[in-house]
C-alpha cells in the first residue's frame, strides 16, 4: 500500500511539474515578456546563454546613416532556424531603445517597452531564418544607433544583444 501512494504522489508531482513548465513555455511562444526589454535576456527556466562571438545571425541595413525621421530598412540573416527573437535600435550614447518599427513580418509583433512600437518580437513558434523590417528614426536627433537582436534557437539556447553596425546620424550641429 505504502509502495503504491509513493507511486501516486511521484506521479501527480510529475504531472504538476510539467504543466507548470508546458504552461511556462506557452508563455512565451507569443513573444518576449516586457521584462525582457532593458536587458534583451529571455525569461526561461534554465536557458543557456551563448557567446555572441559565436552566433549565427546577423543584423544588416543597406545604409551608414539617416536623418532624423528617416525609414531604415533592417535584415536579419540566419544560417539557422530559430523560434524566437526580440529586436531594437539602441542609441551609441546612452544605450537608450530609440525610434520605432513601422514594418515587420508575418510571425512577429510590436512590443511597446518604453514607445509604441518601440520594439519587435515574435508572435508564434514557426522557425525564423532570414527577417525584413522597416525602422522609423523620431523626427528629432538622437545620435548615432545600433540595432540589437536576441534569437531563441529553442527554449534552453539562445544568443543575447548581437548587435549591427553603427548606423551614424547625420544633419546635427
């Protein structure tokens, strides 16, 4: 009798522990918490951060500069699937999440951390490869920008703040 409720309590135990993580996962699987907006670090039990040095993805614009308001095209390229990714454009200066996104893909979302669409994440679980956005500089200077991307490859690995290039701005005093 005492071998079969040991059996019992293990076995609802279990079953509570993966519901709990199925139902943690869930979360998730619609994009980025908000308190993943001032580090870009997922939330997830037990992830394990990779060296950015030694990530697969890369954050591209087909430009050096903008002017203030200007529309700023950004790909990110893949040599892998991944499921999940949280991207911004960040001031050189102050590390400061600037301007907003006015176009995204099919599988993601806006996300407002500290602006209205200041910031993209995904929207569902389907694989991600090679992405396309449009980012929208605010009409007054900021500064020089980078875009920064964390990717999910699955719920246990994922790459933080992999940044591009600087994108420089121009027609200040």
């Amino acid at each position: 009798m005492e071998d079969s409720r040991r059996a019992h309590v293990a076995t609802v135990g279990w079953a509570c522990t993966a519901l709990c993580l199925v139902s943690y996962a869930a979360a998730f699987s619609h994009g980025a918490s908000l308190s993943a907006c001032a580090d870009m670090m997922p939330k997830h039990l037990r992830a394990q951060l990779h060296s950015p040095s030694n990530n697969y993805v890369t954050v591209h614009t087909n430009t050096s500069f903008f002017l203030p308001g200007d529309k700023v095209p950004v790909t990110v390229r893949s040599t892998r699937d991944f499921m999940g990714f949280l991207l911004q454009a960040r001031k050189v200066s102050n590390d400061e999440i600037a301007g907003t996104f006015v176009f995204i893909p099919p599988g993601s979302k806006l996300l407002t951390c500290f602006e209205d669409g200041d910031t993209v994440t995904h929207s569902d679980k389907s694989l991600k490869r090679n992405l396309s956005f449009v980012w929208k500089a605010p009409d007054q200077p900021i500064g020089d920008i980078k875009f920064f991307i964390s990717v999910v490859q699955s719920y246990f690995v994922y790459w933080a703040k992999i940044e591009s290039a600087t994108v420089a701005q121009r027609g200040q005093n």
